[in-house]
C-alpha cells in the first residue's frame, strides 16, 4: 500500500520588512503565533502533533538552542510535542518538508508541522559563520551569493534592463495578489505588543489615531512589496557586488522576516482525526553544483523532482522558484525553457517583492503554491530553491 503524506494546510505570517513592523517579535515568539495559528484553523489539539521540523539558517542568539523547541514550547503546546531546527541555508524549510513528509511516507510518523522561522531584523544573515577550511578553499573559489548572481548574468548572459524588468513585475504581482485578496488564507494575522510605528509603506495595516500612529494590534499584510518602485528607480540603483555588475539591491531578495508552517499528516491520522487535506506531496529532487557559482541547481533539482513523480515540467501548472536573485530565476527559465509560461513562474511574485525569510521561505512559497493552484482549479505545481555553497532543492505538489 502506498502511504501518502498528505498537506492538509500551510500558512505563513505576513512578511516584515527589515526593521519594520514584526521586528518587536522574536523569532520562536512569532513561530509560536504561526503554530497556533495553523491548529486553531483546523480545531486540533496540539498534542496530536508528533513532531515539529523548524528551518531556520542562523541559528545564534535568540534563534539558537533549537528555535524549534523554543517555538513549541512558546505556543504552550505539550511537552510531549518535540522539535528540531535543520539548517540547508535557503532550503531550510523546504528540506523540513521532506524530512515530515518523508516521515510520514515512511510509517513512522502521522502527524507533522513543517515550519521555518528567520528574524533578519534581530538575527543578521551570517553572525553564525566562521572561517571556511582551507581544504574546501584549495578546491573551489568561495564568493558572496551576489557575486555568483553576478557570474549567472555573465554566464546566461541576462542584461541589466532584464533583471530590473523581472523585478518589477515581481512588485506588480505581490501587489495585485495582496490588493486582490490572494494572500488572506495562507496569512495568520499576528498579535504585536505596542510600539512606536515604522514608517508606513502603505502596505501593513496601522491603526489611524487622531494624530500620531500607532503599531497595529494586529499585523496581517505584508509589507515588503514597494507600490513606489519604477523602472526609473530601480535604474537608477548601484550595482551591489562589482562596480560593473547588473545587480543591485533592487533586482535581489530582501531581507525581512517571517514565518511559516505546513500541517503534514498521513491516511491514518487524516481519518482518525477526521482532516480535509488540500494538496499532497508527491516528490522531491536534490541537487548539488558547482559551489563557485552555487545558485545555479534550480533546473537540476526540478527535472530531478518531476521525474521521481514521473511526470515532466509540461505537467507544473504553478512553477514558483525562489527570487534570490532575478538572475536566478531568468537563469532558470532559460535552462528549463519556459520563456513562454512566465505568467505560470511566481504568479504572484517572491522574494524580490514579498521577501525571502532564509530559514522560512520553503514553507512560505508551499502556502502561496497551494491557493494558487486551487484558483486554476490545476492539479500540480513546483516549488524551487537554490541554496548556498551550491545545492537546490524542489518538490512536486498535487492538488487534491
């Protein structure tokens, strides 16, 4: 008998921008509220919950000593209810999908949350890292991410005036999806103690008073995409990593913060506990490449994916690919040769505009993939990312 993990509903907190409204938080606090968030939907009690896989990428500080375990014990779940942090650096919340769904696909577990947390605000991309062993520098040459961005637009040959494009249509879509109420069922508003407001972007929800403003009680859109934004802006941007280069700040992920949190289960606990399941997991693919231009392994991982599922790209009805980088994303595009189904790739934009939380933002893209393809009415989808030092990971998701 085939055992099947079912995603009976994944979630996120609204994205915060850097420094902004959600960075009053900690990281296991806000994981805690996305948690309970997703259980209350379903009327569960957390003791059924088995386990909890937490991506998170920098674990120091307030997101060390397992965030996972923090987070759960945060919630006021049970005790009974263990955890673990796993770290694939960008991929972090897309391998804790599969190790839950592998779990569960195994036997060996009925009921599992995949989440992720990062707090880029509070915890800086890379305070965790340390020198790299010389034996791996005898080897390869290690650059920054933006350098190897950089080395794909050389190498795929994407013009600057190409990326910015990407980018804005990035921005153009988060904005309608938000505008258009696309993003409400996979959001868990989140609860804010009261502080000073951050500037307001005219995108998060802020209580008007009658004269100051105040941070919302409630936090429940995401305020990264900028309605500002111009192909004239965006132009207008330095390059960010060589002084000849084509990417900037605007054509590259921001960094935010965010959580999210997918609800795993298997035949025998979607019936005892009587759950509606809306997609399942159907495969996953891994790649590893060169580590020098390291963000590369997109199309790798996908055509590994597809084919484990026994299905082709042809099949994908909703391609999300994480928007490190554009470069990143045309790169793929190329390689994979769908220049004629961009509006089936990120549908409703991705980290260039919403945000790229690291540690959360596998978990984040699987609650934007799913309403989308219940709004084609399509049966499958993939979700993509490339990761550091040169892997990537994707996984295949039916509709049911």
């Amino acid at each position: 008998m085939e055992m099947v993990s079912y995603i009976v509903d994944a979630v996120r907190a609204p994205i915060g921008r850097k420094n902004g409204t959600l960075s009053v938080l900690r990281g296991d606090d806000l994981a805690a509220q996305v948690l309970n968030g997703l259980v209350t939907r379903h009327d569960l009690d957390p003791a059924e919950i088995e386990d909890v896989q937490m991506g998170c990428v920098t674990q120091i500080g307030e997101q060390g000593w397992n965030v996972g375990r923090m987070a759960v014990l945060a919630a006021g779940w049970p005790v009974s209810v263990s955890a673990t942090t796993v770290d694939r650096q960008c991929g972090s919340s897309m391998q804790t999908n599969f190790n839950a769904a592998a779990a569960v696909m195994a036997g060996q577990l009925d009921l599992v949350v995949s989440a992720g947390v990062e707090m880029m605000s509070r915890v800086p991309m890379g305070s965790n890292g340390g020198s790299i062993s010389e034996r791996v520098l005898e080897r390869h040459e290690i650059v920054m991410q933006g350098t190897s961005a950089e080395l794909l637009a050389d190498e795929w040959k994407l013009s600057r005036e190409a990326l910015d494009a990407y980018s804005l249509e990035s921005h153009r879509r988060a904005l309608a999806a938000s505008d258009g109420g696309r993003f409400e069922r996979e959001i868990i508003p989140i609860e804010l103690p009261e502080t000073p407001a951050p500037e307001d972007t005219g995108n998060s929800l802020l209580q008007a008073g009658g004269g100051a403003v105040a941070a919302p009680a409630v936090f429940a859109i995401d305020e990264a995409p900028r309605r500002e934004t111009s192909a004239e802006a965006l132009a207008a941007l330095k390059p960010a990593f060589r002084p000849d280069g084509v990417v900037t700040a605007g054509n590259s992920s921001q960094i935010v913060d965010g959580s999210a949190a997918v609800l795993i289960a298997s035949e025998r606990a979607v019936k005892r506990l009587d759950l509606a399941p809306r997609a399942r997991f159907v495969s996953f693919g891994i790649a590893g490449v060169d580590p020098t231009r390291m963000l590369h392994g997109n199309p790798q991982a996908m055509e590994k994916a597809v084919a484990k599922a026994g299905l082709t790209m042809d099949d994908m009805a909703v391609i999300e690919v994480n928007e490190a980088f554009a470069s990143v994303v045309l790169q793929t595009v190329q390689d994979l040769h769908l220049e004629e189904r961009m509006d089936d790739v990120n549908p409703n934009g991705g980290g260039i505009s919403l945000g790229h939380p690291l540690g959360a933002t596998g978990a984040r893209i699987t609650a934007t993939l799913l309403p989308e393809l219940e709004r084609r009415n399509a049966r499958y989808g993939i979700a993509s990312m490339c990761v550091g030092f040169g892997m990537a990971i994707a996984g295949v998701v039916e509709r049911l």
